[in-house]
C-alpha cells in the first residue's frame, strides 16, 4: 500500500489512472476529486511522515496495488445488518461512517452482531470536521464510483486481494485498565447514569467528580487481552456521555495513569518506528491529537487521517487503526 | 498449521475455560464475545463452537493463535 499526501489536482490524476484508492480529506477537497474506484470520508485533520496537520486543501490517499478487484456500497441504519454480505473470498472491507449520524450510532451499539463480523477483516473510520465548523457543517463519506456524497449513510468498499496475500487488522493502543475500581454498566449506550462501582451502585457523574479522575484518560475494557477504549465525551449533573458505548455487563476500569500524555504519546510512538507504519493503512483518534498535541508531532511511522472514531470490527476510541497486507497462502494456512 | 475438527474439544475449552492468551485482534474480540454468549446461555455453544471453528478457518492470520487454544 502507498500512503500520500497529495493535492486535488495530484489525487485526481491518481484516480484518473485507474487505481484503487482510498481518500482522506475536507468536504471541498473530496468534491473536487472525479468519479473513479475510490471512496473517502471527510476530515481536515491528518497524520503525515511530517507530523500532525490541519488541512482543507489537500487529501491523503492510500493506494491499494494489491487489489484484484472492488465492490463499493451505501448503508443506512437499516441496511447494516447486510453490510458485510458482498465481501469477496479473501480480502478486507473498508468502511467510512459520518460522526453523529443514525447509522453512526446503530454501527457502534450493533456490530459485534454483524453476520460474518469476524470472517474477514473490517476497518475504517468515523468521519469528521474541522473543530471551528461543530454545530455548523455535517460530516460526509463519498462513494467515488457514483459521486454521491452522503451525511446519513456509510459507504463500504470490500476489496479482493491476490490469492497469495491476506489482510490483518490490528489496534496501537497506549492505555492498559488501571488498577482502581471494577466498573460496570446496567445498560449499553452512548450515555449512563448509573454504574455499579466495585458492587456498589453509585452516579457515575458524581462517583467521577468524587474521585476527581479526568476525562481525557478512557475507560478501558479488556477483551481477552485487547484493550478496548471508551473515551468521555463529559460529565454533567446527573450523567456522562461517551463517544462510543459502554457495553451492559461488561468490566470496565479507568485506564492506568500515564503521566504527562503528550510525553507519553511521543515516547510510545517513538517505539513504533520499526512497527511497519509506513505500508499500513492507518488511522488515529481525534483525541490523541488534542491530548497527545500530536500538531507538528509523528506518531512513528504512522501516517493518515486523524478521525472522529476508529473502526477495528468494532468502533473503538482513542486508538490507532492499522491494516496491514502479508505474503502468505491462506489455503495452506487453513489446511 | 490444520484446523482442529469442529468435535475437538479445544474449542469449548477456549469458551469456557481460562481464558486462552491469543494475540490477534479478531481472534480476541470473537472470542470475548462468544465467552459472554455462552455464560448468558450455555445452549450456545454449539453456535459459537461452529463460528470458532469457522473463523480459524477463513482467516490465515488466525493460525497463530491455534496452539494458545
């Protein structure tokens, strides 16, 4: 895969070319792009080998020269239970959701239930907006083989891949659970009241605001070793909002404390540099770019959009996305 | 590296037992989710016995995780 960062004029000629594509960019920036085998999601906010950007001009693209072949759909809310249901044998699925839609807030509760969820590697991202444009202008996704750009919709592209090459999804995460208390939530959303801390019932606005814990460190739930976040969004009177939901029974703690958060993103990312960034298809949280002043700042090798939400299967928060493409025969692999 | 039968016991093990120290993504989010199908009705198992077996079987990058199960 080749990551870059490109003008509308340079992206153009690419797609004109006739490669398959995947787009990263301002609403303006993708509406100058033609109709080709591309899909792309709006955000002005970006990774590149230079560091962190803000950008409305210019779009990152992702190259897929392994792809065989694409197929490129809409889905609203309703049609999510079908979304996965023209994948190809072997490959993966890219999928761009506008941030604060319906089907945004359908994916993120419903997709651990996704028919064939775990069948083949899903990826993608929430797409978003210049901070200074909040209230005023509405995420889009673009399906670049029709045109139609929507807010109300995500687009998915299922991409076939060589026979001879898989695709492996995979999450950077800097926070582990910490060690205080069990927390655990009555009923799954993007909202709670309530929380039962340790066995004990408790408002969970006022048990945060006891306790004096900040916002900017997630929960964080552990699925069988892998570290899933649940950033705050914030706490009111009564009850707390999140960015993604809190799951009804499961265990959640704070995440573990890691000091000053800029200093300890850049010590983090500083290890990944031999972590292959520069050939994955990757993506990064909003967040880590507020906290983490990741403006100016790399994160490793990594490169790409910076997004209102990640999607590794599941919709995850303040997290690093990647996909990575490996040599290998999945047939003698699954003899 | 083969795939176990879908009658092997290994497969149950993995739902119900100590959890199996994996390390791919999917492998970890299948398998947390099926743990919590299986503890909320144990009469899907063999649901969720069928949807292991059949992961291993699709994704290559899951063999690895084959020999934690």
């Amino acid at each position: 895969m080749r990551n870059m960062f490109l003008s509308t004029r340079e992206a153009s000629d690419l797609i004109a070319s006739g490669v398959v594509l995947l787009a990263a960019g301002s609403a303006q920036a993708l509406a100058a792009l033609p109709r080709g085998k591309w899909i792309g999601g709006s955000t002005p906010y970006f990774m590149t080998a230079e560091g962190g950007r803000l950008d409305h001009d210019k779009v990152f693209c992702t190259v897929l020269d392994n792809a065989v072949d694409v197929r490129c759909a809409v889905a609203g809310e309703s049609e999510l239970p079908s979304l996965l249901s023209d994948r190809f044998g072997n490959g993966f699925s890219y999928l761009l959701i506008p941030a604060f839609s319906a089907v945004h807030q359908r994916f993120a509760v419903d997709a651990h239930g996704l028919p064939g969820l775990y069948d083949q590697p899903l990826i993608g991202w929430v797409t978003g907006i210049d901070l200074g444009d909040l209230g005023k202008v509405k995420p889009v996704v673009v399906n670049g083989m029709t045109g139609e750009t929507l807010e109300d919709k995500a687009v998915v592209m299922h991409v076939a891949l060589k026979p001879d090459i898989f695709a492996e999804a995979d999450i950077v995460n800097l926070f582990t659970q910490g060690d205080g208390p069990d927390l655990v939530f009555p009923t799954t959303g993007f909202s709670a009241s309530t929380c039962v801390v340790d066995g004990a019932e408790r408002n969970f606005a006022e048990w945060l605001r006891e306790t004096g814990a900040g916002t900017e460190l997630p929960l964080v739930a552990n699925y069988n070793g892998a570290m899933i976040n649940v950033a705050f969004q914030g706490v009111h009177e009564n009850k707390v909002d999140f960015y993604a939901p809190v799951v009804a029974g499961r265990i959640y703690r704070l995440a573990a404390s890691v000091g000053d958060y800029p200093s300890a993103y850049g010590t983090y990312c500083n290890s990944l540099h031999d972590a292959g960034g520069a050939t994955a298809l990757s993506c990064n949280c909003i967040l880590n770019y507020l906290y983490a002043s990741l403006e100016g700042r790399t994160t490793g090798s990594f490169t790409g959009p910076v997004t209102f939400g990640e999607i590794a299967y599941i919709l995850l928060n303040q997290t690093l996305v990647r996909l990575d493409l490996l040599s290998g025969n999945l047939a003698a692999a699954a003899d | 590296m083969s795939i176990p039968s879908i009658m092997d016991p290994r497969w149950r093990r993995a739902l119900t037992g100590d959890e199996p120290k994996v390390t791919s993504l999917a492998t970890r989010l299948l398998i947390s989710r099926l743990r919590d199908d299986v503890r909320r009705d144990p009469s899907a198992m063999n649901d969720a016995v069928s949807q292991l077996h059949g992961f291993f079987s699709a994704n290559a990058f899951a063999a690895r995780d084959l020999s934690a199960l």
